[in-house]
C-alpha cells in the first residue's frame, strides 16, 4: 500500500503516527483515504479549489508531485507520498 | 539548558499568512496552516532604548544591532567578527553604468567571505545558549562555510547537507572546520526536503528549517548597515540575488523597522530588485507572468548559491518587488561571467556566480534605461569570487618569460 509520511505539525492529526499507509490508485484518492482515516488532513493539504496548498510540498517518491503529474499522480503499492512544510532553506 | 532571559523586546514568533503566535522556540512553520513564522517584536520596547549613538557605540560588527536581533540578552555571541562590511562608492562602475550614486555593500569580505555570517552568527549563538549539541544546515555551500566555521567556534558538533556537485572551493572551504560533511545525490531541493524531514526526528538545530525565523533575522543587519554608512538614509533602489528569497523578505523588514524607529531621516522603503540565474529562475517568471504563484523548475545554472527550484520565499519576493515598486529580472550564463569581470575590472571586487547575477542584473537594467542617474541604488555582493573561480578560469591569462631585462622589454614591445 502507499504511504503518506507525516511531518511533526499534522501528527496531532495522525494520532501521533508519523507513516499511515492507505487504499489509493493515484494521489488525489490517497489523500480522500487518509482524510476518511484521519479527519482534518484534506482541509490542511489542499485549499478551496482541491489543489495543494501554498504551502504544502507533496513528494512522491522523492520527487515534488507539482513537476509531475500533480494530485493525477499514479500511486504502486510500496510509493511513498512525504508531506513537507515547504517553508525551509535558503 | 541554560537558565534564560529572553529580550524583553521579542515577543514570540508570529504566522505571515494567519498572525497565530508562538513562543520563541526552534519551529518554522505555522502549525494552524503552515505558514512562514517570523519573530515579532515590540517595537515600542525597542524604540526606548535604540538610538543611532548607542547603535555607533556597539561592536565593529552586525552585534551593534543586537536590540533588533531575537537572541536572548544574556546569551553570549558566537562571532567571527561577522558584519560592518564596506560600502563602496562604485565611481568606475557607475560611470559605466550612467549611475552618478552606485554604492556595492561587499559582503564577500565577511569572516568566511559570504552573507551568510551573519545569519549563521544569530543562529549558531541563540542554538548554543538554548542548550543544542548539533547544529546543522541545508546548503548550496556558503551557508555551509559558515555554519561549519561557527560550529567550530561554539564547539558544537555540526552537519552540513549539501547537493551533489557543489563547487570543490565550498567544500574544501567547509571541510577544513571538520564538520560531517553530508552529500546528497540530487539537488538543493531535495537536500531542503530531507533536512525537514530530518529536523522532526532529530533534537538537531537546523539553522535554516527549525531555526530559520531566528536566523532569518541576521539578514536585515546588511540592510541596517547600508542605511547607517549612507548616513542614516534608506537607499532609493536594493538590488538583491534571488535563491530561496529570504534576505530578500527580511531587507524590506529592516527597512520598515528603520522608518518605524525613527533611525532613518524621512524617506520611503527603497524600491526592491530581484535578481535571478535564467537557468534557475522561478520567481522571475512568476513576476512576468503577473502571478505570486510561484512554480518549481529544475535547476541548471553555474549560479549553484542561489540555484533553489522551489524557493520558500517566492511568493513573497514577488509581492514585495511589486508594492515597492521594484521588479525582478533574470540574466543568462554569459551574462553571469560577463558581470563578474565588469566588477572585477571596474571595481577591484570578484564576486561569485550570485554577485554575477546581481551586478549583471543591475548592468541589464542601467542598460535598459531603468534609472536617470541620479538614484542611490545598491547592490549587495554576497559572496567571494574564490568560491566559484572555475567559471572564471579561462580567462586566467599570462605570459611566461625569462629572469632576463631584455626579455621583460620584448614582452613590453609585443
């Protein structure tokens, strides 16, 4: 199964759990089944139109989704989705 | 840890995006909604007891702005005598750019020849007070010189994370204060995003990810210092190299706090420039587009320093660029080179791949007709042209002759 990795700020949503593994053919319904699992997560990863927030990097498999395919990303069992503030560095 | 008494001055760090307040502790992202986090101030206990003569009174270094830095007043300073860097009158450069006031703040001439002193010296001091054994950083290489150099001086163990194909002159430049030199196989991106992630399991302080809105802070000391050896007067225009944008943001703090303090004679925030590697140029391109919606590329530029595809503070360069009434502009790699001999030529000043970008940057500009010639604009230089010199290297020229007179006047006659 895909694996979101949840970063220090949204564990209290996770019940502390920092991996939650999930059901999903492609990111958008992965991210539906991590919301279904653990309420709140949808309304903190993605803004009003669906799209991820200003502030959220989504990196699938290493690689930032908004290079790829976006939430249409296809999802293989064993994918890791990481959940990244994306204010850090410079 | 240390008992603490934290300033009086500071009052917790605050969300850009949504004002929720938190103490000041390591942390850099709104937990409510992910935001950026800066350090707030009260600036009404600053006013009373800053002033320009206790400012002249301070240290020779950025320490004399302490009261406008977030580190606890009992705290000792991790310094390498960081900051009060030289403001030149760039008279040869200016006369070939048409700008009568072009003044160039060398910041290369810092203890390991890059800005990054200065945030590093705020964030490796407040690290070391608060009781942390490991400092650490995500970097593209100055930022590792100096986290590297000041970790030695705290004596405080250090890893530094940088990418794959980072210049050798930064890596042995790091590596010789002995920290454990980490090298990601991929690109600043994902170092920033490994760091992060590593910052929620490790008890590390992480200068620009858990620390950042502290270390951030060290950023506005060039613009304090620009405006104090202007003698106590904003500039007209900032021309600033864009990587992950965060001194950008932290200039326009400064030199809100210099008008609202009353340090500087009346006058406006100066008008903001931002300058980009078209090879690396995110922000750029979210300017011309007309958009704050800033889109990740894929790096490819001998700019390394400032190569971050995803930069956090994007969003914001293009804000601010705009409501000063400022831009920001892009040069290719040709340009980049052709800058760095200009200033060097002109100057007697070798800057790096990033200084290329800025000074090619104010260069396009000037040529584009942007100013009439009499606007005090100011080009930060923010690391030393040691640091990138292969770019450079071809134009090494020499000629080789014999210990004789007669061959150094045959050399003279060719």
């Amino acid at each position: 199964m895909p694996t979101f990795l949840i970063p220090g700020p949204l564990r209290s949503l996770s019940a502390g759990a920092a991996a939650v593994a999930v059901e999903a053919a492609d990111l958008r319904s992965a991210i539906d089944a991590l919301d279904a699992r653990y309420p709140g997560f949808k309304g903190r990863l993605l803004d009003e139109e669906g799209e991820p927030r200003q502030f959220v990097n989504l990196f699938l498999n290493d690689e930032d989704v908004r290079l790829g395919r976006g939430l249409d990303s296809p999802l293989a069992p064993g994918d890791e989705i990481a959940i990244v503030p994306a204010v850090a560095g410079g | 840890m240390a008992p603490s008494r934290p300033s009086p001055r500071v009052l917790g760090l605050r969300c850009r995006e949504c004002g929720a307040e938190y103490e000041l502790r390591p942390g850099h992202v709104c937990e409510a909604c992910f935001g950026p986090l800066d350090v707030a101030y009260d600036y009404a206990a600053v006013g009373r007891v800053v002033s320009r003569e206790r400012i002249a009174a301070g240290p020779p270094s950025m320490w004399r702005y302490r009261d406008l830095l977030p580190l606890d007043d009992d705290a000792p300073v991790v310094s390498l005598g960081e900051g009060m860097t030289p403001l030149v009158h760039a008279h040869r450069l200016g006369r070939e750019l048409g700008l009568r006031n072009l003044y160039l703040k060398n910041d290369s001439m810092n203890p390991t020849n890059s800005f990054k002193d200065r945030v590093v010296s705020v964030a490796v001091s407040w690290a070391r007070w608060r009781g942390f054994e490991v400092v650490g950083c995500a970097s593209t290489g100055n930022l590792a010189n100096a986290t590297a150099a000041y970790a030695a001086q705290a004596g405080l163990a250090c890893y530094v994370v940088l990418p794959a194909g980072t210049e050798e002159e930064k890596l042995v430049a790091t590596s010789v204060f002995e920290p454990n030199l980490v090298v990601v196989r991929g690109t600043y991106d994902d170092v920033n995003r490994l760091c992060a992630m590593v910052a929620d399991e490790l008890p590390w302080a992480f200068c620009n990810v858990n620390l950042r809105p502290i270390y951030a802070e060290g950023s506005k000391t060039l613009t304090y210092e620009t405006a104090e050896q202007l003698g106590w007067r904003l500039p007209d225009e900032i021309v600033v190299p864009i990587g992950a944008g965060c001194q950008f943001v932290r200039h326009h703090r400064a030199a809100l706090e210099l008008l609202e303090l009353g340090l500087v004679e009346d006058g406006s925030v100066p008008r903001l420039i931002g300058a980009q590697a078209l090879g690396c140029a995110p922000v750029y391109r979210a300017f011309l587009a007309g958009t704050d919606r800033v889109q990740p590329v894929r790096p490819d530029t001998i700019a390394r320093s400032i190569a971050i595809g995803n930069p956090s503070d994007g969003t914001y360069v293009v804000r601010l660029a705009r409501e000063t009434g400022g831009l920001v502009e892009a040069v290719d790699e040709a340009e980049i080179v052709d800058a760095i001999r200009l200033l060097a030529r002109t100057e007697g000043i070798f800057t790096e791949t990033a200084g290329g970008v800025t000074i090619g940057v104010l260069a396009k500009l000037a040529r584009a007709g942007r100013w009439q010639g009499d606007e005090v604009v100011v080009a930060y230089i923010t690391g030393h042209g040691l640091k990138t010199a292969e770019v450079v290297a071809d134009g090494a020229r020499r000629v080789e002759i014999e210990p004789s007179l007669s061959a150094f006047r045959q050399m003279l006659a060719v």
